[in-house]
C-alpha cells in the first residue's frame, strides 16, 4: 500500500488556479477583469433566484478556514487560498505540497492569448499580478506568466522583461505558431534560450488549443457536444463535449514540432510541460515520434542526435487527469519519469480527492514510482530558486 503521507511537505502540484471573485477579477486582470465583474452582476441578475443563489456562494471571496471540508470540497473563489498568496501558503501546507505551479483563471488566459484590443494589457497585467504575488514565496508559490506568441519580437520582450522582474513559468498557446512559424524556427531562439538560461519553465496549457481546428463545425447541430450554456455550476470553466476529446491534439502537434525541429537538441536544458490535457496521448505520441524519425532518418540524422522519445522523456513533464489509468500508461509506454501530480485547485474538474484517486490509480506501481509521481519527477519543471 502506498503511504503518501510520507511524501506530505514534498508534494509538487503541476497545475492550480488563481480564482478571483468578481470583486478581485480587476486586480488580477486590469479591464478584462473589470468587464467580467459586470458580467457576472448581469449573469445574476437574470438568472432565477435560486440558480443565481448557487453561483454567488461559489463566486464569494475565499475563506480563512482549512480543513477537508474547505480546502478539497469548496470550489471556486470561495475556496481558501483562491485568492490570496497568504491564503494560498496555508492551503498548500494543509495539502502536503512543497511547490505548486499557479496558473490564470482560463478567461484571462484565453484574452490574453488572443488578438484582441485586450489581449496585450490583460497579459501585462496578469503578468505583473503574478511577479508581485510570487514576492510572498517564489520557491512555493510558482506563478505562471502568460505569453502572447502571435508576435515573437513582442513575446520575447516580455518574456525578458518578466525574468528580470524575478519571474520563472511560462504558458503559451499550443494553437499559434509563434510569429506564424514553428515554434522549432530560428526566430525562437532567443525567447527558448532565455528561458533555458534563467532555468525558467514554460508550458502549454488547457485554454491554449482555440482555432487549432480549421473548422468549429465539426460539433454544430449535435447539442449535447456543445457548451450547456445554462448549466454554469456544474462543470466550473465551461468545457463542451467535443472540444475535450480533441484539444490535447494542439499540444501534441506543438510538441511534435518542437522535438523533431530540434528545439530540445539546441537547448537541451529547457524545462517544458504539458499540463491540463490529459496524459493518453503523450506515451503513444513518443512511440510515433520515434517511428517518424526513423522513417525520415536520413533527413533527420543531421539535426536529432537522439531518439524523440529520449528528448521527450528528458525534457517534457505531464499532468495525467485524476480518473485516467495512469499504471496502465507507464506499463505500456514506460516513461515513468514524466507523469506529475495536479490537483486543479480550486476549480472542480480537479475533484475532491486528488491525492486519494491518483494513489489508487498507480498503486500496483509501489512506492518508488509513487514517490516519482508526487516529488521527484516534478522537480525537473519546479526546481528550487531563492524563496
């Protein structure tokens, strides 16, 4: 039997929420957030009451109680540590957890990501929100900075601008080609190597996969594959049926380019992660990945000077979602140094027994590969920097 109690104060968590409530949503996201408060005053307003009556407990400020029943069932800004670093310290310590990446709210992301008038201040914005929190603890307390890559020159700069200021996390949307060229392109050479350098991290994220997608029409007219637009309680950031099913495609397809463009032979002490999407696909795509190679070997021979699958189990981690078969994964494509604890705190598709459900799911494993799954194997997209 596993004891991961033993692990408690060691414990990494590759993906966890700032969630404002719609009285912080500015402080964290300037004028999106100032737009999404009166969103949501709206929202209630028309909704009936007791639908509205559920929402408005869930979208409360966090509470200062930490116990099973707040920390892992409260969900939402409501939660303890949703908000606050204070707040977040303490809900860490009461989950066992060492470090944990801290991630945007999927609205802010998504802006932020995107071409809109707003996407480059919400982005700044987020940024600075998330240099200035991070003061409290940078070694526990990894905020993640947002990059729009739909201009290299601009993402670099900010980039450099968010190392200087003591920054160490990175997202980045798996749908844009930076700049429009590959993310393997020369032109991403400085921003991949800066992040080297300051032993920095970036990632690509759920929220990240918009317009990968040639079409959206593949799901319209089936309803029950599109957003349930009235159920808003249920399933937290709003997820429709058909999106799930495809969205770790764009990861694979930028990682797949990244590691046969040899992004990772150029710098090969780059810390990646693909967090929020699912692990079924990151064993297979190593095993294609390496087919592909082989096929094309005497193109690629002159640019790889190892296996696919050895760039990807040296330099990527992964964040299996809590009701996947994560024993049954590394049985068949082994690379049992990639797979890394999440518990998606504090929005629900993380569940309410994170810790409980992974150490069911990888219990024929034993200690030691549990010991990898919840610390170590983490340590490579979490390592230690000046508190």
């Amino acid at each position: 039997m596993i004891d991961v109690k033993s692990f408690f104060g060691r414990i990494n968590d590759l993906d966890t929420h700032i969630q404002p409530s719609p009285l912080t949503y500015e402080i964290a996201a300037g004028e999106l957030g100032r737009q999404f408060g009166n969103m949501y005053k709206e929202l209630l307003a028309k909704l009936p009451p007791e639908e509205a009556a559920k929402i408005a407990a869930r979208s409360t400020d966090e509470v200062n109680v930490y116990n099973d029943d707040t920390v892992w069932k409260i969900k939402g800004s409501a939660a303890p540590g949703s908000f606050t670093p204070g707040g977040r310290i303490k809900t860490l310590d009461y989950m066992g957890v060492n470090r944990s990446m801290i991630i945007s709210d999927i609205g802010i992301q998504g802006e932020a990501f995107s071409k809109n008038t707003l996407s480059l201040p919400t982005m700044r914005h987020w940024n600075d929100f998330a240099i200035n929190y991070s003061k409290t603890n940078r070694d526990r307390l990894r905020m993640v900075a947002i990059l729009n890559t739909h201009d290299i020159d601009v993402a670099t700069a900010e980039a450099e601008r968010v190392l200087k200021a003591g920054g160490n996390a990175f997202v980045l949307a798996s749908s844009v080609p930076p700049g429009g060229l590959s993310p393997a392109h020369e032109k991403m050479d400085k921003l991949w190597g800066m992040i080297q350098e300051a032993n920095a991290t970036a990632i690509l994220h759920l929220g990240g996969e918009g317009g990968f997608l040639g079409s959206d029409a593949w799901s319209k007219g089936i309803k029950h594959l599109g957003v349930q637009e009235t159920d808003v309680t249920a399933e937290g950031d709003q997820m429709d049926t058909f999106t799930f099913s495809w969205m770790h495609m764009s990861a694979q397809n930028f990682i797949s380019a990244m590691v046969l463009g040899g992004v990772f032979e150029k710098f090969p002490h780059l810390r990646f992660a693909a967090v929020e999407l699912g692990a079924h696909w990151f064993g297979p795509m190593a095993k294609h990945l390496d087919t592909v190679a082989h096929i094309f070997r005497r193109r690629i021979d002159t640019s790889l000077s190892m296996k696919p699958s050895e760039y990807i189990r040296r330099n990527i981690r992964v964040t299996p979602y809590y009701f996947e078969p994560v024993a049954e994964f590394i049985e068949h494509h082994g690379m049992d140094e990639c797979y890394c604890y999440s518990s998606d705190f504090p929005h629900p598709e993380g569940g309410a027994r994170p810790l409980q459900e992974f150490t069911q799911r990888i219990e024929r494993l034993g200690q030691v590969n549990a010991e990898k799954f919840f610390v170590t194997n983490s340590d490579w997209v979490l390592p230690k920097v000046a508190a």
